[in-house]
C-alpha cells in the first residue's frame, strides 16, 4: 500500500485509482457500503478492523511529514467510521465500540 504522500504525487501525474490502489478512507468506504448493504450483517452484526499501519511504518523510517499525511488519512478512515454509526439505523448493533489508538 502506498504511502498517502506518494498516492498525491501519482495523482498528479495522472496514474489511475488502479494503478495507484485504494487509499485507506476508499478501502473503508467500500466495506461500509458493503456491510450496510448486507442482510447478515444487519442480523447478526459485524465486526471490522481498520489499521492505519503506514504511520508506523514511516515513524520508523523517521519520516515525520509521511507520518502526518498518513494520521490524516487514518483521522478520514475514523470519521467515516462515525458517521456510519451516527447515521446508519437498524444494522445489526445491539451495542457499538468505536476505537481508535495509535501505536
């Protein structure tokens, strides 16, 4: 998975969402889209995990500007998590844990 850094400049030489691969916000974005529209998720609920590995991976490279874009990226991830929970009714959730921790 690309750094979120290296995803912007393949942007802006015009690489394709294939070439580049989803970025962490698309990739939970599409499994929210997937879990709300699924039958057994509304009735037995579910569980996702979402792990923004990247800043890591740049902490240790001691890349502090890679680790701030990717943060933003997992800060995206986490917001979309919110509103999905915030807005999405009769999904399954007899109760709800939203977390969030970095490494």
């Amino acid at each position: 998975m690309d750094y979120e850094l290296d995803r912007a400049q393949d942007a802006a030489l015009n690489a394709t969402n294939k070439e580049r691969g989803p970025s962490l916000p698309e990739m939970v974005s599409t499994i929210l889209s997937i879990v709300k529209n699924n039958p057994a998720a509304k009735t037995k609920g579910f569980f996702i995990m979402i792990e923004g590995s990247r800043i890591d991976h740049a902490g240790h490279a001691n890349d502090a500007g890679t680790m701030a874009q990717e943060a933003i990226a997992f800060d995206e991830a986490v917001g979309l998590v919110k509103d999905f929970v915030s807005t999405t009714k009769n999904v399954g959730l007899v109760s709800q844990l939203t977390m969030a921790r970095a490494e």
